[in-house]
C-alpha cells in the first residue's frame, strides 16, 4: 500500500511546494517506518472564490 499525504490549502510558490513535501514525506516516513518513496502527496490549491465559512465566501470576507 502506497501512503497518500493530501494538501488541501490556498495556493503557494512552487519553491514552498517542494519544501512542504520534502518535510511532511520526510516525517510522515520517520514515524511509520516506510521509505519516503513509498509516499505520494497531492496539493490541492484553492482560491478564496472556491471557499465558503459559514454563510459567506472567503473573498468577500477579506481574508
């Protein structure tokens, strides 16, 4: 079995997509004592367009 490690954030820079999966394969390796080749990570980027908090949508609440 192949150990899926999903991110499911705003949108970031390639540069922190690459240090993101880098630590959290790295850790998720160490605690569970399989190879991080072993892992697949998906990012899913969001805009505050797609997300909604209570009633209203992130963008029209400014954050």
């Amino acid at each position: 079995m192949m150990p899926v490690i999903t991110i499911d954030g705003p949108k970031i820079t390639r540069e922190q997509k690459a240090k993101l999966v880098k630590k959290l394969v790295t850790k998720a390796s160490e605690i569970l004592n399989i190879p991080e080749q072993h892992f697949v990570t998906s990012i899913k980027e969001n805009d505050f367009d797609n997300i909604g908090n209570g009633t209203k949508l992130l963008s029209d609440r400014g954050e």
